[in-house]
C-alpha cells in the first residue's frame, strides 16, 4: 500500500509541476505578445501589428494541426492474444490473480 501512496504522491507532484508550467508559459506568452503589439504597432500601425501577430498565431495552430493528423508511417497491426499458459479461462485467470494478490496483501499486513 505505500508503494501506491508513493505512486500517487509522485503522479500529483509531476501534475502541479507540469500545471504550474503551463500556467507561467501561457503567462510569458501573454507578455512577449503585448510585447511584440508594442514593438510593431510603433514600426508600422495597430492594424499591422494584429494582422503580424494574428498570422504568426495562424501559422503555429496549423503547424500544430499537421502534426496531430499526421498518419505514422507503419500501419497498426493487431496484436494476436497471448495464449493461456494453463487450462484456465481468461476470467478464471484474473480471478486467480484478484486472490494472489489479496492473500500477498494480507501476508504483508501481518509482516508490519
């Protein structure tokens, strides 16, 4: 049971970090962007400066979208089903290793 509690603690520990992350990212974005309207709208105009940076922001969800439709090079197979070692089910089997690890559970319990 602590190897779980450790698992689960590592899991919420990765999610606040990768949430802060992309929380102080969305943040840097927002200050190069009214950095970058600052810099352009003062080179040219306002109108300039959103149709520069509207474009860029285009340019980088369509990069994105290619990226997520593109198809992988090798076609999936399926995977054939593993043969039983036994006799037993399939259902039999997970039954099997519900009550192995329920009584390895209880051995360790006794053991703390």
């Amino acid at each position: 049971m602590v190897s779980l509690e450790r698992k689960v603690e590592r899991a919420a520990r990765k999610g606040a970090a990768f949430s802060a992350a992309a929380i102080l990212a969305a943040v840097g974005l927002a200050f190069l962007t009214a950095a970058s309207w600052l810099v352009l709208s003062e080179l040219r105009s306002a109108t300039f400066a959103a149709t520069i940076i509207g474009i860029f922001y285009l340019g980088i969800s369509a990069i994105a979208l290619a990226i997520g439709l593109k198809k992988s090079d090798q076609p999936h197979r399926p995977t054939p089903p593993e043969q039983a070692i036994s006799d037993l089910s399939p259902l039999q089997m997970i039954i099997l290793g519900f009550v192995q690890g329920f009584e390895k559970g209880r051995q360790r319990n006794q053991k703390d």
